[in-house]
C-alpha cells in the first residue's frame, strides 16, 4: 500500500485556497490522490528544473493525468485534466547525473483555473483546492463496508499486492474519504478509471463508483492467488 496512515486526519490546505504558480507534472499513467505516497523519478530537463523550483519554495507539485490524444504534443503542452493530485515532495534524491527521485505525499484535489505563459520549461497554473462532499451517513457506511469487503477480495487475487499498513483502512473511526482514496489508489486498474475517481467529490458516488470498479477488478482476476496470511479487521 502506497498510503500515508499518519496523515489520516490532517487538514493540510483550506477548501478553496488558490494557488498561484502551481507546477504541474503531467503524466500519462499516473494519478495521485490525497494522503497517498507517489515515488517518481525524474529524468526529463524540464522536469528536473520544476523539482528545483519546487526544493526552492514550498515544495508542491500538482500531478496531472494527460488526456487522451497527447502523444502528438507531448514535449509542447498537450491538454491535462482538470483535476489534480496536489502532492508535497517530503523526500527528494538526487543523482549524479542530474536526475532524481522524489517522493510525494498527496495533499489534496486541486481543480485547474488557468495556465501561466512563463519562460520556464515546465508549465505553471493557477488552481483551487477542492473540497469533498460528505455523503448520507447511513447510507455512505453501507457503500463503505460493500468497498472494503470487495477490496479484500481483490487483495486475495492481485498477486504481489503491497499491503504494507492495509490494515488501517478497516478501522472503524477513520475517514471515509481517506479510506476511498487510499483504496482508489492501491487499486490495478486504468488510469482513466482512476481519474473518474479522483474528479467525484461526492464521498457517496465515489464510494458507488469504486465498489463497481473493484467488483470488475474481482470478476477480471478469477480465482484467488496463493493466501498470504492477511485478513482485514472484524470492524468494517
């Protein structure tokens, strides 16, 4: 698991804050959510100025999924969705040669506002951190403990699944949208499924839309693997 359990409470940026020259890192398979851990290396010189620029201030990158149709325009400014993973870079490694390792913690969603023309090589935007909508809380739990029991399912079929600190996601006072997007995260499935995830604020449709992402996972991987001696907590 790719989550930051510590930071299972934290409120880190206010719903609504803007931020201004905001680098984005865009990529065409990857998708961060908040208060998940996302290990990148870096080895374009673009990229390696915004880790730089980045080191120098406040250290937030914003991970952008590249939409569909960017090959022809990669090495300009292809579109990016709108939707981002906010992410703070809490250890950087740099190599000899210039590239580097960096590793963010996912602080929030941020949504696109607009793009800066600057003479960097690496693009800049204007964005606002977004806030999610609490669902009906009987009916948010139900969703809850349908995507907690199907999650344990796929981790019985998805062999060589990293379930370092899965334990945290069935304790029964964490937050369920922490829970949802650790989830999301850990979860094998195409980065566009993954992004649909990350644009639905709403914590009950989101919750909806992963319990029918992890039922097709289930039906796609077929019989279990091998147990590897991990059963999920009596609470979900």
């Amino acid at each position: 698991m790719v989550i930051d359990s510590a930071a299972a409470n934290d409120s880190v940026l206010a719903p609504g804050t803007v931020l201004s020259d905001l680098p984005i890192f865009p990529l065409p398979n990857a998708v961060h959510f908040p208060n998940t851990l996302l290990p990148l290396h870096v080895f374009e010189p673009r990229y390696r100025q915004l880790v730089r620029a980045a080191m120098a201030g406040p250290r937030r990158i914003a991970v952008a999924l590249l939409a569909p149709g960017w090959e022809p325009q990669y090495y300009g400014a292809p579109n990016v969705h709108p939707v981002m993973g906010l992410g703070e870079i809490i250890n950087h490694q740099e190599l000899p040669d210039g590239r580097s390792n960096i590793l963010l913690r996912g602080l929030a969603r941020v949504r696109l506002l607009d793009e800066h023309q600057t003479g960097d090589e690496y693009r800049t935007v204007r964005a606002r951190v977004e806030e999610s909508e609490p669902g009906r809380g009987d009916e948010l739990q139900r969703h809850l403990a349908t995507v907690r029991q199907l999650f344990a399912d796929v981790v019985t079929r998805v062999a060589h699944m990293d379930l370092k600190d899965a334990h945290v996601l069935f304790e029964r006072d964490i937050d369920p949208a922490f829970v949802l997007d650790a989830i999301a995260s850990a979860t094998p499935a195409p980065p566009e499924r993954k992004q649909a995830l990350l644009d639905e604020l709403n914590v009950e449709r989101r919750a909806l839309l992963l319990a029918d992402l992890l039922a097709e996972v289930t039906a796609e991987r077929g019989a279990p693997a091998e147990s590897r001696g991990w059963t999920p907590s009596a609470d979900c």
